[in-house]
C-alpha cells in the first residue's frame, strides 16, 4: 500500500488529477514488466531482469540450505544495485549480454575490491540463476558463461605434505623430545 498523499489536495478536481497520475505511472510500471491490459495477463517474457532473477532464485532456494540462500541472495542484490545504478535494471534478461557482464565482473574487481575467489563466487551464483532462465528458454545464452575466472591466491596456511611432516617428527625427535610429545596429542 503506497500513500500517495492524495487527500492534502483540497478540490475534488485536483485530488481526481493527482490520483490519474499516480494511476497511469503504475499502469506503465505493469506494462513494462509484461502485464496486458486489455488480457489482465502478465507475460513472464517481458519481466525485467531482477525479477525474472528473484524468481529463479526463490525455485533455487527450493533445494539449497539457508547459507546458500543467503550467499545467492547477497550475490543478487549487489548485482541488481548495480544494474540500477548502470540503468540495466530496465532490460529483460534476454537483453544482458556477455560485455555487461564482463563489465560487472570488473566492477566487482576494481570498484568493489573483490578479491579473485570472491569475484569468482560472485559470477557462479549469477552464472546458476541465468543458467535456470536458459533452460526454461527465456533466454537463448547465458551471459556469465565463457567468461574466466579471476585468478585466486594461494591461501596463507598450507598444510604440510606427508614427507614434510616425517622430516619435522624426525627433527622433533632428534632436537626437542618433550616439543615431539606434546605434538603427539
């Protein structure tokens, strides 16, 4: 329910003005995501592209646990922040095409300082939600597919191979027994 703040006018005729108005920007509101008039029918294939995504995303979250849900979630609310701030948010998904999304792949890396695991995530819960549109052929490809994945760094903490862990027992044992004991729980 939206107040539009009809009432504050104090003619009849001005109230009837401001409520056409408001009426005739929500009517063009529906028609730009698919609804017919004349039909009272929504066609799903004029949908814009966040909520075709939010659509696939609640059937997503059908089969995945709640983290998950809230990874995708947190993915599709960046990207739909920056479809509005790039005036994507008016396209049909059909529309979004392989350079917008190397373009939000770089806006990710430069602008949001991901690093390359987290943009790589980033594309892959984006990737999956475009992929359910392809398949139920609302779109013909999927924009994230093809596209490389950023290069990841190697973690920090590396487990020690196997004949690593032999040379430190055999140097604990040699050097520093009661070190090699207190290991051993």
């Amino acid at each position: 329910r939206y107040k539009l703040g009809i009432n504050r006018f104090s003619k009849k005729k001005e109230r009837i003005n401001a409520a056409n108005a408001a009426l005739r920007s929500v009517v063009k509101l529906l028609e730009v995501d698919g609804w017919n008039p004349f039909e009272q029918t929504c066609d799903n294939k004029k949908k814009r592209i966040g909520a075709q995504l939010d659509e696939m995303l609640l059937l997503k979250a059908c089969t995945i646990r709640a983290r998950s849900v809230e990874m995708y979630g947190l993915a599709l609310k960046y990207f739909k922040s920056w479809c509005e701030s790039k005036g994507y948010d008016l396209l049909q998904a059909s529309e979004f095409t392989k350079l917008n999304a190397l373009e939000y792949i770089d806006y990710l890396k430069r602008d949001r300082k991901y690093c390359g695991k987290s943009c790589n995530d980033a594309a892959g819960y984006l990737k999956t939600l475009f992929f359910m549109l392809h398949e139920r052929e609302v779109i013909t490809t999927n924009p994230f597919c093809g596209i490389k994945k950023c290069k990841e760094e190697r973690g920090k903490n590396v487990a020690f191979t196997k004949s690593e862990v032999g040379q430190v027992i055999k140097y604990m044992r040699a050097h520093n027994l009661r070190l090699y004991y207190a290991t051993q729980f």
